[in-house]
C-alpha cells in the first residue's frame, strides 16, 4: 500500500510540472494570402488561419505572402510581403494587473491596431524597429523596415 501512495504521490507531482511547462498561446492567424510562416525554435510553421501563436515566435512572409494576426486582447497585427515581426512577449491578465506588448518589426511592412493592453496600460507596448522604439497610446501605426 505504501508503495502505491509512493508512486502515485510521483505521478500527480509530475503530470502537475508537465501541465505548469505548457505554454499559452497569445493569439491566431485570422488571416493568410500568399506563403507565409511562423517560425518556432528555428522551425518554419506554414502558416494557416488558425494557427496558434506564441510568445517569442517570429512571423515571415515571402514576395507573395500577407498574414493577418489577431493576439488575445484584440491587437491586430497585419504584415505585408517579404516581412518579418518578433513577437518578443505578452503578458494579459487584468485581474492580476499584468499587461505587456513587445512586437519586434524586423523587416518589411505592418500595421498595428492596438488592443486591450494599450487601452488598459498605454506604457506596457512596446513596438521596436531596428532605428527606433515606439510607445503607444491607444492607436493605430504603420510601419516600413527596409534596407538600409
């Protein structure tokens, strides 16, 4: 009998760290023209409506590709061809007061629609370009990144 109390004490304590371990997604692909991916871990994901999206992920298109990207608080992301966005991080809980955006545009064209988070916490955005970072106070921004 003690032994099962044993291993069934192992089993709960790691089934509980492997669902803690799982991360969340902080938004979707509504939208996809063209070839588009998400990249994850060095590996690209072709992209599809539907397609989870998470912190740390980087979103490209090729010559032909658009993506439409909708994150949990309302934020639109549009991106244009032979573009590339860092989601960097996200961070949506009211009741816990924890609110942060940080989007990367790396390359290419985007537009940006704010969400929930700028309204909530106009100085927890962030959107960051490789000559400048832009704070944002409920809004909507285009951005151009091109060869320099």
């Amino acid at each position: 009998m003690r032994t099962f109390h044993i291993v069934a004490t192992l089993y709960v304590l790691l089934t509980a760290s492997t669902a803690v371990a799982q991360p969340t997604a902080i938004g979707r692909v509504k939208t996809v023209t063209g070839e588009a991916s998400v990249v994850r871990g060095g590996n690209a994901i072709p992209a599809q409506v539907g397609t989870d999206l998470y912190e740390s992920d980087h979103v490209r298109t090729a010559a032909t590709g658009r993506i439409g990207l909708t994150l949990r608080d309302d934020t639109r992301v549009s991106i244009g061809p032979q573009s590339e966005v860092s989601l960097d991080s996200f961070r949506y809980a009211p009741a816990e007061g924890r609110l942060g955006l940080a989007l990367k545009f790396l390359q290419g064209m985007a537009v940006y629609v704010s969400g929930s988070i700028a309204k909530l916490a106009p100085d927890a955005v962030r959107l960051e370009t490789p000559a400048a970072i832009v704070g944002v106070r409920g809004t909507t921004v285009a951005v151009k990144v091109g060869a320099q």
